[in-house]
C-alpha cells in the first residue's frame, strides 16, 4: 500500500508531467537509463512533495538533478510541493537564461 506522501507525490509529478508537455519516469527515475521524476524534451524534472511545513533540500539531491540533466541535455528543475504551493529551483545560469529569453 502507497503511503499519503507517495500518493500526494505521483499526483503533483503527473499534473506537473502535464503542465511541460513531458512524462512521469517510471519508478521516479530509478532505472539507470532514465533518471528524474519528470522529463520532457527540454527539462528534467526531479520532485519532491510533503504535507509538513517545511523541508530541507541536500546539496547532493540538487547536483544529482543537475548532473543527470547535463548528461541527458535537458535543464535541472527541482520541484518541490510545500504547505500546499508549487516551487522551482533552478540554477542561476538557467534562470538568468531564462530572464533574458523572455527580454
């Protein structure tokens, strides 16, 4: 049986799926060949949801995404789902790439 957490997180990773134009990975990226929770053709997406208040990220959970989007030739998100709102963190060069794209 899913836990409320896996349940909440495979809800959000299949409307944010949606919301790119991308897919769910399968097994949230645990086969070698197809990493990420989320992919589509530009962005890989990693996710990570809780019911609580807060949450602490880990440097290694961050370059994980980033090392594994550079190998696939995607841009890094990480995606996180705190006290019921929906936040991205990218790098800073990708942000500022972004910024300047929609100048």
């Amino acid at each position: 049986m899913k836990s409320e957490g896996q349940k909440q997180s495979q809800k959000h990773e299949k409307r944010l799926a949606k919301k790119v134009g991308g897919s769910k990975t399968a097994a949230s990226g645990a086969f070698w060949s197809r990493k990420g929770d989320v992919r589509s053709h530009d962005l890989l997406i990693e996710h990570k949801w809780t019911g609580k208040k807060s949450f602490s990220i880990k440097a290694l959970e961050v370059e994980k995404i980033v090392t594994e989007a550079i190998i696939d030739s995607r841009m890094p998100v990480f995606g996180i789902s705190l006290n019921n709102k929906n936040y991205v963190l990218l790098t800073e060069d990708d942000f500022l790439e972004m910024r300047e794209k929609l100048q």
